[in-house]
C-alpha cells in the first residue's frame, strides 16, 4: 500500500514537471511559418514543408536550415512561355507590317515587369520604330508600376541573423501548408519573396542620454524587418533628463515613462523616458515600452525615449534587447 506522503510527492513531481513543460513550450510562430509575398502582388500567410532549403552559390552547394531563415528574396524568373513571347514581340516591333507592330506592343504590355529588362536593351535600338515604342512601353511601365518592383533581380538572396547568401535555389517550386488552400506547389517564378514569421536571435543596445532629448534624435539599431515576421523587444535602465546643479535626480524616466518627476505633464505629450519605435525612418511610432512583442512592420528599427521638454544632455541609458531582425548596414 502506498503511503500518503509518497502519493503527495508524486502528485508534486507532475506539477512541477507540467510547469517545467509549460515553460519549455515555444513562443511565437514555429519554424517554417512564413508570409509569402507574389509577383502580382498579393501574399499568403502559409507553413514551408521544407527543413532546408538547397542553394547553389559560388561557393558551392549550401543547404540553409529553414530554421534560421529570416527572409527570402528570390530572383526574377519569367516562365519559358512568357519568355518566348517576349523575344518574339521584340522582334516583331520591328516589323514592316503596322498591324504586327501593334500587336507585338500589346503583348509586351501585357507581360508587364517581365518584359522591362527587354524593353531596356532596345530602348536605344537603331531602329527608330522599335526604339519609339519600346520608350513608349517603359514610360507607362514606369507610371503604372512602384520602381523597386521593376529592380529585375538576377540571384536569390537568403538572409540569416548574421549573413546574406545570394545564388540560385536548387528547385523550381516549394511546397506548403495554408489554412485557406491545404497543401500547395508553389512556383518560384509567382512568388517574390519570403518573410519567415519566427523571431530570430537576441541583440542587446544601448540607448543613451542622446536619445532622450527634446530635439528628435533617432538611434538605428541596425536591424531590418520584413512585414508580418516576430519581434520582441524588452527595455530596463533609467535617463535622467535635466542632471543639471541641483536637480539631478529629480527628472527621471524610464522605458514606461516618468519615474522621478515633479509637477505635472502636458497633456497629448508622452511621459517622460517612454520608449518608443518606428520601422523605416518615415514610419508609424509606436509605443515599446517596457515590452513590446508582434508582428513587425517592413523597414529598419530606429528607438528613442520621448517626452523629455529639455535639450539638456541627458544621462543614463537604457539596455534594450531585440528578438528578430536581420542586421543591415
């Protein structure tokens, strides 16, 4: 017969080892979870089947765990058909028939992007019917469609938290799990890029007095993200803002605002120390805090604490640490 005492020290075992589970769960998106974006410009949200993803590089062959995949440009690729297509109504601008002219314009109409790289090389052509044309064709190109969508980008890019590995992917075509759709083949020729959703390794910053001024200094962090991946961000420290003969300590702010701090506060100002972000430097602030964690937006991390009225030099700092982002320039 078992004891009461053995019962209860097995019962406790299985809590703590239930809790010791619950804290070893993952947080965030699982590896391979990912925001495909298409060349016509729509994206889905969908699971990559693959654990590696094989690229040929001038280095050699390199298979790239998915895991530490962070995004994933991919080169412009034109199907075969279309390409056909487009090389044959090159040729054809230059035809003595008006008839083949016009219909040769619209087909490199209709291929749109695809058919900026080729529009390109006849542009200066010494046929002045096909250069005419082809002008007229990047003009209205160059109308309808945002410049960094006709860049023709001749490798594949992957990016990690420490490197950018350009080459060409082994396969034509990924393999996925969306909610919307179940499994699905997806051609490298429709898809863009990749945003993969799981945040990536920790970076720790400092951020110091001269980011706590009144006039607007923004400290770049250095990391860039793409849309819809996973960003946490955990801020600790305190600034003291007006450390000027006999008020220092009086001002204090902290990431989730004013600590120490005498009187009151203009209304429709941030407290004092707050903490707070924006991606891109012409992006939406928000608000960090002393935690931040969700989906990123598609730019470069600047930080700064605001709500501080004065331009004195400002001392102390806050140590922030970063979860996602791929390092830039």
């Amino acid at each position: 017969m078992r004891s009461l005492s053995g019962i209860t020290f097995l019962g406790w075992v299985f809590v703590f080892s239930l809790q010791a589970n619950e804290k070893s769960k993952p947080t965030g998106p699982p590896p391979g979870a990912a925001e495909v974006r298409f060349t016509d410009g729509s994206y889905l949200k969908m699971q990559l089947a693959d654990e590696t993803i094989e690229m040929n590089t001038p280095y050699g062959k390199l298979k790239i765990p998915t895991k530490d995949i962070r995004r994933l440009e991919l080169a412009t690729r034109i199907p075969d058909e279309l390409r056909m297509k487009i090389e044959m109504a090159l040729i054809d601008l230059g035809s003595p028939q008006f008839k083949v002219r016009e219909a040769a314009t619209r087909t490199l109409a209709d291929a749109k992007v695809y058919a900026y790289p080729y529009l390109l090389r006849v542009a200066s052509s010494e046929d002045a019917e096909v250069a005419k044309r082809a002008n007229e064709l990047l003009a209205k190109l160059k109308e309808e469609v945002p410049a960094e969508k006709l860049k023709f980008r001749e490798k594949d890019v992957i990016y990690t938290d420490d490197s950018m590995i350009s080459g060409k992917l082994e396969v034509n075509s990924l393999k996925a799990q969306t909610q919307q759709f179940g499994v699905v083949q997806m051609k490298l020729s429709d898809i863009g890029s990749i945003a993969f959703l799981h945040g990536g390794k920790e970076t720790e910053i400092r951020l110091d007095g001269q980011y706590a001024l009144q006039t607007e200094r923004w400290l770049d962090t250095k990391l860039d993200f793409a849309e819809g991946t996973r960003i946490v961000i955990h801020a600790e420290g305190e600034i003291d803002m007006y450390p000027t003969a006999g008020y220092v300590g009086q001002y204090i702010g902290s990431p989730k605002g004013k600590k120490v701090w005498p009187g009151n506060i203009a209304a429709g100002t941030w407290e004092p120390g707050t903490l707070i972000g924006k991606f891109g430097e012409n992006g939406k602030v928000f608000v960090i805090g002393e935690k931040y964690e969700g989906p990123a937006q598609t730019g470069r991390l600047y930080l700064r604490a605001a709500g501080n009225p004065y331009n004195v030099q400002a001392q102390g700092e806050y140590k922030v640490k970063i979860t996602g982002g791929t390092k830039g320039n």
